[in-house]
C-alpha cells in the first residue's frame, strides 16, 4: 500500500472514530498482526482494553477482519483499507437512497451506517430512536427495511461471535419478524449496488451529455435497470420487449434511440440482429471511454490544450514518432517538441526506442526511430496516487481548521445541541433564538463561523468529487483486470 | 533561354511539330526515338535496332542515335558488355550557353524533380569542390533555370530544383505553411470556424420540430468534411485552396481537441459532430493540487506540505 493510501485512511478514521482510533490501527496498516504484537508496537500508549476495543469496533464495521492463522495460535487483524476509502462515499450513498427512495428509507440506510453491521430488528429500532420517532412506527420502518433488503441494498453477513455463514442464496432473504433467532442475522450494506447505482448515474448522465437529449437518459436508465449485477465486460443480453414494457416515455422511437446510443463512436451499446432484439451494454468500454475523458481533462488542465491534443493524438494513434505526432496534430515543430518531452518527464507519455539493425558495414549508424505512445496502466496508477493525495491534503486542512477553532466550534455545537433540544419541545422561538445567538457569539465570532462551515463544505464537496474519480479508476482497473 | 521557359512538360510537344513538316532523316529520328522510347526502362540495343528499321543504313543510324544522343533524349547505357540505348524521359531543355560542368549539376537537378535535391547530395554526387559547385549553381540560378527552395523540414536546408517547378508538398509543407513558415494561426482560426459550424449543424438539428424521429435529428447533426470545406470557402478565410484533406486533418484536430466525435457513414465518408466531454468539470480542477507541478515531493514529513503550501492558504481562505 502507498504512503498516501495509508495517510488517507489514518485520516478518515481519526475523522469518524477519532484520534486514538486511527493511532491504534496505524500499525495494522503494514501488515495483519496479532493483538499482542499490536500492543508491543503501540509501546504501551495505550492500554489494552483500549487496544481491545478499538478492534473490536472496527471488527464491527468490517474496516478490520480477524483471520485465523492455521500455523500460529493467535488470531490476526487485518485492516480493509478498501472498505475504510468507502467512508468517503457514504453522502453519496444516502442521496442515493434518498432519491430513488425517499427520507425514511435514507434514514435507515444512514442508521445501517453508524451501526456497521446489526440485526434487521435492531437497525430499525435504533432508528426509531434516532430519530426520535414513536414505535408505533415500527412496522413502517421494519416494512421498508424489507424492501431494501428485497432491492439488495442490504444484504447478510456472516457472524463472528458464533461463527455463521451466510449461504449464497440466501443473501437477499429477509427475515420474518418473530423469527427465534433473528437477532443473530446480522445486515450490511451491500457496497456492490450502492456502485452499482453510482455507476448508472455516471453513465446515464455521460450519455445524455453526448445526445443532448433527456429522453436518450431515460432509454438508457431503463436499459442499464434491467442489468443483472455482475462485473462482466460485456451484460447480459435484455430484449427490447423488457426496456419497452419498462419505459415511461420515447416508446415511439425506442428503437432509434437504441440505434443512435449504438452508432455513436462511443458504442455503450450492442444491438442484434436477430428475430429477437437483444441489446448489451458495453461496460467495459464504458468505463473505459469514461476513463480516458479523465484522463484528457486532467492533462488538459495541468499542460494546456496543446499537450492536451498531443496526448489524444497519441492515444488514437498508439505509436507515433515525433515528426508525425506534429503532423497530426498541427502544433508548430518546437512547441511539439517541448509540450512532448513535458509530457514524457511527468509519464504521461511513454517513449519506445526502435533502433535500426546493425548495417553490413558492422557499425550501426546511429540513427534510432523513437515511437510516443501512453501506458494506461501506469497512468493509472499514478493519478490514483495524486488524487489520494489531494484527498489527504483537503482532510488536513478541515483538521486543521477544526483544531485551530476547537473551542469556537464546541460552543457552536453546544449551542446547536440546546437548539435543538428546545426545538423538539416546541419551545423555539425564531428570535430568541437569533438574540441567543447575538448574545453568546460576538460578531466577529459569527463571520468566523460562517466561514468555517463553509470552508469545511468545500472540503468535503472536493473530496466527494475526487471520489467519483477514484470511483472510475477503480472500476476501469476491475474491468481491465478480470480480461486477462 | 527560351527552351528552359517552355518547361520539361512541353517537351514532347516540342518534337510533334517537328515530325510534320519531316523530311526523310527526321522521320527516322522519330521512329527510332519511338522505338527506343517503347523499350521502357529495359533499353535497346544496336541489334535490336537494326531488326526494327531495317531501312536505315548504318551510316544513317549512327547518325540519328549520335543526334539523339547530343539532343539529350536518350543516354547510352552499358549492359553486359553490350550498348543499349535508353529514353531519358521529358527532359527540360538545358540553358543554351551551359558547359559540360552545368549540365552534369542541371541534370541532377533536373532529375530529382519536384522534391529538389540538396546541396550535399549534388555535390557528392558531381564530384564538384565546393566553390566550384556554388559557382555552377549561382549561374545557373541567375540563368533562371533553377531555384532554391528552403525546405520545412530544417530551417536551413535548401533544395535546388528546375526554375518552373512546383515544390513538393513535402518541401513547402501543405497549406500549412507560407514561406515555410507554420501558420498555427491559420489553424486556429480553420479549426474554431469548423466547430462553430458542426455547433450550428448540431443546435439546427436538435431545434428543428419538423423533424420527429430522434434518429434522423442525429444523423442531420453530423456534417461531411465536404459540406465544412464548402462553409469554410465560402466564408473565404483561407486565401490557400484547400482540399478535403487538409479539412479533414482539420476536424481531426477537433476530435484530438475532444471537441467532436467522428465516424464513417453508410457511403464510407468521414463525418463530423460536435460533441461534449463525457464528464463535466474534472474534479481535479478545483484544487490548487491539481495543476501542482511538484506534487510529488509534497508529503507531511516533507518542509512542502499542505498546510504551508500558498496555494492551498489562498484556496483555503473564504
Ligand atoms: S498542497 Fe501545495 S504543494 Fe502540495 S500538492 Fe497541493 S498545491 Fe502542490
């Protein structure tokens, strides 16, 4: 794992579980290790029960996952980084849920959430509590929890404690309620069509962005629904009876909307010509054409436009020389000159050396072709690095800024807190509430703090938006890795 | 002088006259020059000669091949031990007063045709010392029977060719190029004019309500790299005519540019359309870190990190 990639979840857990947390797990981050190990490399910080604790919570969330060593007695920890990144997401997880759904459900997702993994009675209650609901609306909720189990959003996992697997076909089933023993079945979100959603949007919105069109959105909406999950480079085949039965509008022109999603050069779609009209979605090259418009983007902005069209010349070049490369691009011969070697010392351009065989004279006469081209993968690998550390740096800064005004904001939240309080017992009143305010705040307290929120907001909307990309660098990486 | 004017391509014109008011000697000239013309690269020997015109007596041939041969229409070439007569092809006449020296560096010149040769190359291939040769060529270049051409490849390459040539476009480099010089402005002002027009072609398409079908609109969307020549010379930016080609390396630098998407229609011709980027505004945009030259040295541990960083202390003000 990558420095910035162990920075990120340090962060991220002294961000949701706090500082002694991501101290404890640090260690954890080079390896899977024994409890006893840990706390000798802890040095005594901090005691063991604290030591305890901390994995036993993290157990709790699967960001830790103890593994039975058959050669050594003692268990081992391993941290997920995988799933601890997934933190980053879980706004995006709950807007989800909130628009295709609505408030209730997201309240449940959300509650899920804070409790990592829990029987389907005790997420519901939980939540009732949470949000300060009566239990008369128990049933309510329960039903809805059904629906997200039904719709896969939640799914079974195995237990620890008493050790039991979830059989495969019984992921999605959800328990009835006086079931004996329903409080050992436990639930967590099911990551997998949380992904799956996101990607959807991703798509849906890529294609309405190249047609113009709205009602293309909706075709492809219903076609990418009707997707079995699987990771496959290329779905399962959906007949045009099933999009047509399913779609609300464009029935008339279904057809050619399946036509000009497949014409288009960027070919998200397969049609065939049969007596049945199947269509595939290319995910593959989806994600792949996603990808690459990153990519240019990203060089576009950090080299300019000229390098820019020098990159995606390459690319739809594969291989070129130098002397073509300015020919098919058009860029003045030194311009290209200095863009390329820019682009070359930041790797973003790859050089093969192609020497010329030795002549009959025996000497060769120095004269080598060198052929541009890119290599994705490292590319890759190399902008997940920078995009992990630009993460990083905007969680330092709301760390900073929540350090350096720790006591401005914890009268803040006490403030909200007794907010709140008086406003759940309806005693809230608009001004009084503006002059406690006024009173306990100075102005200048006031402005800070508004500009610390809104400081913070930006933080956390750049991170989430640095999130999608992370999001399609991985996908690209899982497509491009299950071909081989 | 007159002769050089008249260029190499009127050559063969130049002997058809000749041929009708021909008088016994000249008809023979014609047709041995015909028949040795018809051999083609492979040549003809004496023998051969002799069994396509029997009529001519030996001195008479020796005298048709030894005028053809002065006249620099065939050259004498040995091939196993055997003589064999070659057409040399339309020749440019050479400038009447020329020594043997500036015929040898004219006929090198003249052969390398429109691409022109280089100084080095005439050289070596002459045998010529230096001065001499710059001699040779200032003569003839004040002569106006051959011209220097400076080549795009390098800056100070030069070519030679025949006075009435046009250079190659490898030489000149296209319509890209005015005195070798790259107009990387012309292109820029080609290139927006192009995706203004696929823009309007687009936004035409999409707002016609005529039309219905989802698919026609599209198809309308998309233009041939005929119909954008025809805008763009009818806007007359392009002083230069330009042919589909060059149009096309045009809205292939669109495509590059990210700005249109093109595929080949059911007749096989390229077409065009404007499109958007897949993704909107790129994420990595928003942060200083994004376009930060030396984020790769910029880590916690390092004196360059992110909380001392000025950019991301501007960014970080609101
Ligand atoms: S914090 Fe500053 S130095 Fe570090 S990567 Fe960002 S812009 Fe560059």
């Amino acid at each position: 794992m990558s420095s910035d990639y162990c920075r990120i979840c340090t962060s991220i857990l002294r961000d949701y579980f706090g500082q002694d947390v991501s101290e404890i797990a640090k260690p954890l981050q080079w390896g899977q290790k024994s409890l006893m190990t840990l706390s000798t490399m802890l040095d005594g910080k901090y005691p063991r029960h604290l030591i305890q604790e901390t994995i036993i919570v993290l157990l709790q969330f699967n960001f830790v996952s103890a593994i039975c060593n058959v050669h050594s007695v003692q268990i081992e920890y391993k941290l997920n980084m995988e799933n601890i990144l997934m933190i980053l997401r879980y706004p995006k997880y709950l807007s989800i849920i909130k628009r295709k759904f609505g408030n209730q459900y997201k309240e449940l997702v959300e509650t899920l959430l804070c409790l990592g993994r829990a029987s389907l009675s005790k997420i519901v209650s939980e939540c009732i509590k949470l949000q300060n609901k009566t239990d008369d609306l128990y049933n309510n909720y329960w039903e809805k929890a059904i629906e997200l189990i039904r719709n896969e959003y939640f799914k079974r996992t195995p237990t620890y404690v008493v050790w039991t697997e979830v059989k495969q076909n019984k992921i999605f089933t959800p328990p009835t309620k006086n079931q004996k023993d329903e409080k050992k079945i436990l639930f967590t979100l099911n990551y997998n069509k949380f992904h799956q959603d996101m990607r959807n949007k991703i798509i849906i919105d890529a294609v309405v962005r190249t047609f113009d069109d709205t009602i293309v959105g909706e075709v492809m909406s219903t076609i990418l629904s009707q997707c079995a999950d699987s990771s496959a480079p290329v779905s399962n085949p959906i007949s045009l009876q099933l999009i047509r039965s399913n779609l609300s509008v464009g029935h008339n022109y279904l057809l050619e909307y399946i036509t000009m999603i497949e014409e288009d050069p960027t070919k998200f779609l397969c049609k065939s010509y049969g007596t049945m009209c199947n269509i595939t979605v290319n995910f593959k090259q989806i994600i792949n054409c996603l990808n690459d418009s990153i990519m240019d983007q990203v060089v576009s902005y950090k080299f300019g436009e000229s390098s820019a069209r020098l990159f995606r010349a390459t690319r739809s070049n594969k291989l070129l020389e130098l002397e073509r490369l300015q020919q098919t691009a058009l860029i003045p011969d030194r311009e290209t000159k200095t863009l390329t070697s820019e682009l070359f010392m930041n790797n973003y351009l790859q050089v093969q050396e192609l020497r010329k065989p030795n002549t009959r004279l025996g000497r060769n006469d120095g004269k080598s072709f060198y052929l541009y081209h890119l290599n994705e993968r490292q590319l890759h690998q190399e902008l997940t690095e920078e995009i992990l550390k630009m993460i990083g740096n905007c969680m330092m800064w709301k760390f900073k800024t929540c350090e350096d005004n720790k006591r401005l904001l914890k009268n803040k939240a006490r403030f909200d807190g007794m907010v709140q309080g008086l406003q759940d017992k309806q005693e809230a009143d608009k001004d009084f509430i503006e002059e406690a305010m006024d009173n306990l705040f100075s102005p200048s307290e006031r402005i800070l703090l508004d500009s610390i929120n809104r400081l913070l907001r930006k933080c956390q909307l750049n991170i989430m938006r640095l999130d999608v990309c992370l999001f399609l660098f991985h996908s690209y990486k899982r497509y491009n890795e299950t071909i081989k | 002088m007159a002769a050089v004017k008249r260029g190499h391509r009127d050559d063969l014109s130049d002997v058809a006259p000749l041929a009708k008011k021909a008088r016994e000697p000249e008809t023979a000239e014609q047709r041995v020059l015909e028949i040795i013309k018809c051999s083609g690269n492979k040549g003809v020997s004496d023998e051969d000669l002799i069994r396509a015109c029997p009529v001519l007596t030996i001195d008479e041939r020796v005298d048709v091949v030894n005028k053809l041969i002065t006249s620099n229409a065939i050259t004498l070439h040995k091939v196993k031990d055997t003589l064999r007569y070659k057409y040399k092809g339309p020749t440019a006449s050479t400038p009447g007063d020329a020594n043997t020296e500036e015929l040898v560096v004219f006929n090198l010149i003249r052969d390398s045709g429109r691409k022109g040769i280089w100084i080095r190359d005439v050289r070596i291939k002459s045998n010529l010392g230096l001065p001499r040769l710059k001699k040779i060529l200032k003569s003839l270049e004040t002569k106006k029977a051959i011209k220097a051409v400076k080549s795009v490849a390098a800056a100070r390459k030069i070519v030679y060719m025949l006075f009435d040539l046009e250079p190659d476009s490898s030489i000149t480099g296209g319509a890209w190029y005015s005195n070798q010089e790259f107009e990387s402005e012309f292109i820029e002002i080609l290139t927006k004019h192009s995706y203004k027009f696929l823009e309007a072609k687009k936004s035409k398409a999409l707002k016609n309500t005529t039309i219905r079908s989802p698919l026609v609109k599209y198809n309308t969307s998309y233009a041939t790299a005929d119909r954008v020549l025809e805008f763009i010379s009818k806007t007359g930016i392009s002083k230069v005519r330009l042919t589909v080609e060059d149009i096309i390396s045009i809205l292939d630098l669109l495509v590059y540019d990210g700005l249109a998407a093109k595929r080949v229609n059911s007749e096989g011709k390229l077409e065009y359309r404007s499109t958007k980027t897949l993704l909107s505004r790129n994420a990595v945009s928003f942060l200083p870190c994004g376009s930060c030259p030396v984020i790769k040295r910029c880590s916690d541990a390092n004196q360059l990190n992110c909380l001392n960083c000025k950019h991301m202390k501007i960014w970080t003000t609101i």
